[in-house]
C-alpha cells in the first residue's frame, strides 16, 4: 500500500517554493506559484497541483520557463490592458491582471486583459473566482498545447482550451464558478493517471491508430477526444483565436508542452473579460439566485463549483495528503547539486 503524509496548507506551499526557488525562481515568483499549485489541490484538482512541481523544475533547469522575470503591463485604452508574461509562470501575470482590471472595470464597465506569452495556468476557475468575490461578472479562455483533434482529424492540433466563468452571488453565498477544458478530461488527468500506472475511460481518449483506449499512455501518443464531438472542437478553435491570435501568442499545434523541459518557451496566452453587471442590472445578484434556486431543489444535481469549496475548507482545516514518494521527489528537487 503507497505510503502518504499528511500536510498543512502552508507546509504543502513551503515544499513547492523551496523546490521553484532551489531552481531559480525569484522568491515572489515562486510564492506565487506554489500558492497556485496547493490551492488546486487543496480544491481536489489534482492533475494542477504538486505533481506539477517536478516537470515545473525541469522547465526551469532548461530555461523553457525563467523563473526570475516578473510580468510587465500597459493599458491598451481605457477598457484594455496587457500583461506579458515574458515567457514566465502565467500565475504572476494572472495576479497583476486581476489587480487591474477591478479598477478598470469598476471605472468603465468593462475590462479586459490579454496576457501574452504564458505558461501554464493551471486552475482557471481561481482567477475568475477571485473577480466574482470583487462584485464582477468574469470569463477567462486559455490555449494549450495540442492534445486534441478537430472533429474528424485525425492527429492533435488544438489544446484542450479551458474556459471558465464565475459571477457573484446574493449575500454571503459562495460565487458561481464554472471552469472546464474542452476535451472530454483535462490532459493532466491522463499524465497522472499514466504515471501511477493506472487505466483511464474508453471515452477519453484514442491512441495513435485513432482507436479507442484505455491506455493514459496510448492517448498522450494519440489524442484526447473533444467533449460533445464536433461542437467540442469548434468551441476549442473558438478559444484558439482568442487566446492566441487576439493575444499575439502560439496556438497550440505551435506551443511546446507543459509537462518536460523540451523545446523552447510554450508561449501561449490567456484572455480576462471582466463586466460590472450593476451597470445593466442593479438586481443581478437576486435575478441569478431565480436560477440557482431552481436548480438547487432538483435531486441530485448541484451548484457548479460548490464541490470544490467544500474540498478546499476541509483541506484547509486538516490539511492535504500526499504520497510519501511525490514529498520526497519534491523535497530532492531543493537540494542544489
């Protein structure tokens, strides 16, 4: 039985910084970083979390991602701005966007951030989550290495292209968070479950043959499929052009990969919407409660993001277990050679 250690939040951050900083990420950086990486999963995202760690220093030991540049931003016009990441970790970049787009949006009603040049960003409901907790209405696209096939390809050329939205909610209730890729599963999920040796669902994905498997390893040879066919892979090629086209980054078919330190910089991008529904609806909050509350009283269905909070406040409160083998693989990575 795989031997696993409890640890705090805090604990689980200290291990991810000693590690990125160990391997020359700036010590801001790096406290960025792993405050992502644990809160992912602290809210039971798993494929976003720790396990990022080892490929994270790989990237830094090739300089496919430099851990010492801090993103820098210009307002484009009044409702605009951009951030470039300088081929950096995309949550320092995230974080300056969110600081200036509740200003500009409180100030014009809507905003919007194009962040080029990025990496991976891991959860992308956090940043959304954290524009609704400021009164706003949120969107996020990001693109991602290839991983996925159009409808009818038959070899990767789109990534699998999260989006996710969040709005506030009445009083104190927890804001609505929506965050999904679309392929049928995030490819972290395949890379992990390759890596503990385990199976994956037919539906997931097709091997290099283009035929169904269960096989993780298989499938990062192959393809993941797109979620709901046809409408899945024009919904990523949606996501495509806004977050690399529109914001001067690589598509995915271009970007390297996420996950090993080869080739060079993946430079992809990332696109904030941010909109002041008070300015259309003054009663916005209570008008999306009708909603929810219609859901709520349907057995067996639930809130999207709800689960997520709840896993977040129990590791929070008693901490987050690890396998012993990924602590000490993480713990081996801050020791300098």
């Amino acid at each position: 039985m795989e031997s696993t250690s409890i640890l705090s939040f805090e604990n689980a951050i200290s291990l991810a910084h000693n590690a990125l900083q160990s391997n020359g990420t700036e010590t801001e950086v790096a406290d960025c970083v792993a405050h992502a990486l644990v809160l992912a999963d602290a809210d039971a995202q798993r494929s976003h979390g720790l396990e990022r760690v080892p490929s994270y220093v790989e990237q830094l030991r090739s300089a496919k991602v430099n851990g010492q540049v801090k993103p820098t931003i210009r307002r484009v016009n009044p409702s605009s701005i951009e951030v470039v990441a300088n081929d950096g970790f995309a949550f320092p970049a995230i974080e300056l966007a969110i600081e200036s787009l509740t200003d500009v949006c409180e100030e014009q009603g809507v905003a919007v951030a194009a962040i080029v040049g990025s990496h991976h960003c891991g959860v992308m409901g956090h940043p959304v989550e954290k524009l609704a907790r400021a009164g706003f209405v949120s969107t996020m696209f990001a693109n991602t290495p290839k991983a996925m096939a159009v409808a009818g390809g038959g070899r990767p050329i789109l990534g699998t292209n999260p989006i996710a939205f969040a709005c506030p909610r009445a009083g104190e209730l927890d804001p609505l968070i929506i965050d999904t890729s679309l392929s049928t599963v995030a490819r972290g999920k395949i890379v992990l479950a390759a890596k503990r040796g385990e199976r994956v669902p037919e539906d997931w994905g097709v091997g290099p043959h283009g035929k169904p498997t269960t096989d993780p390893q298989e499938i990062l040879e192959g393809g993941l499929n797109p979620v709901g066919g046809a409408k899945g892979s024009a919904l990523a090629l949606m996501v495509e052009i806004l977050a690399g086209a529109f914001v001067r980054s690589n598509f995915g078919f271009q970007a390297s990969s996420f996950f090993d330190g080869e080739g060079g910089p993946p430079h992809v991008g990332q696109l904030l919407i941010c909109l002041n529904a008070d300015e259309f609806n003054a009663n916005f909050t209570e008008h999306v409660e009708l909603l929810l509350r219609e859901i709520e009283i349907e057995p067996n269905t639930r809130i999207p993001g709800a689960r997520r909070l709840l896993s977040r406040n129990s590791a929070i409160r008693d901490g987050l277990e690890y396998s012993q083998d990924l602590i000490d693989s993480i713990k081996r990575l801050s020791k300098i050679k």
